[in-house]
C-alpha cells in the first residue's frame, strides 16, 4: 500500500493492535524498510509460547524465549516479503527483552539459524527492559532493511555472485549488448 501523501510504502499483519494504537508495521521509504516491534504472534493475532504470569501479572520464568525470539523472525520475513527482501537484506535489529541473560543464550542459537550463518552480517542491539507491550511477551525485534540491489549490483564485480543470487555479469552483458 502506498501513502498518497508521500511516498511511503505501508504493510500490515492485520492484528487487532494495529487499529488500536494506530500504527503500520513496516514502512517502505526508497530503498530502507523499517519494522515495527515484532511480536511472537500468528496470523489471528495470538501470541505464541506467551510466558506463564506469576501473582502480580509478571513473567514467572523466561524458558519461552527461544520460541518468543524465533516467531518474531517469522512475523518480520512475512513483512519483508511484502516488499520482496529477505533478512539477507536486514542491515540493523535491535532486541527489547526482559531479561538480557536468557535473550542472550536463546537469541544467539536463533540469529544463527535464521540468518543461515554463524556470524549474520547485521548490526545487532540487545537492550533490556521493564515491560513490553502484552504482560505475556518477554521479547519485542525492531529491523531495518536496505534493498538497493541496483547499487549492491555496481559495487561488485561482473561474474560474482550476490548474496540474493543475482549474477552481476547478467547485468553487464544487457548492458554491453545494448551499446
């Protein structure tokens, strides 16, 4: 969806929070996406692996962070799909938790995994926090993507291979059999 009073493109999940505080998911300004907090919900909007409450309506335990942390990589693939990018095109993510220890074992095991690499090329910020937005969330991820893959495709050289798996000499030769 673009923003007719701008160029900003717009995406959605169509969770009922969205309305209710009045904000987009991810917003698409010329070659950077920018993702709002993720949570770890499905499609209807139920959250998944919701940490167990103790009597005062606090975390009782943090063991559903591993789950948490993977599904909100889920929910931000869904949203960079929507402007065809990838987490090969995140650049920066930055994780709010509640409790910085568990984040830190739990998000190391899943970065890796869903990045694909033991060492994901992206700015990483784990910072902890008091309360997230449901009592039940014990991790909220922010990610900001860059997805000019005309100026990735001039910076490398003809015949290697992008990350995406764009090959740059194709570029080249449409270029080449053009003049």
């Amino acid at each position: 969806m673009t923003d007719s009073k701008s160029s900003k493109q717009v995406a959605n999940l169509s969770v009922a929070w969205e309305r209710a505080f009045g904000y987009v998911q991810a917003v698409k300004v010329k070659d950077t996406i920018y993702i709002s907090g993720q949570l770890s919900h499905d499609s209807e909007g139920k959250l998944i692996a919701p940490a167990t409450l103790d009597e005062n309506g606090r975390p009782a335990d943090f063991s559903q962070m591993e789950a948490q942390i993977r599904q909100t990589y889920v929910n931000a693939k869904t949203l960079l799909a929507e402007y065809g990018a990838t987490l090969d095109d995140v650049v920066e993510e930055t994780l709010f938790v509640l409790d910085v220890p568990s984040a830190f074992a739990a998000g190391s095991k899943v970065r890796k995994e869903m990045y694909g690499t033991d060492m994901p090329p992206v700015a990483s910020n784990l910072i902890g926090v008091t309360a997230l937005a449901f009592p039940e969330q014990i991790v909220e991820i922010t990610f900001r993507a860059v997805i000019d893959r005309t100026q990735s495709m001039k910076q490398n050289a003809p015949g290697e291979t992008l990350s995406g798996g764009i090959l740059v000499y194709r570029l080249h030769d449409a270029q080449d059999s053009q003049t």
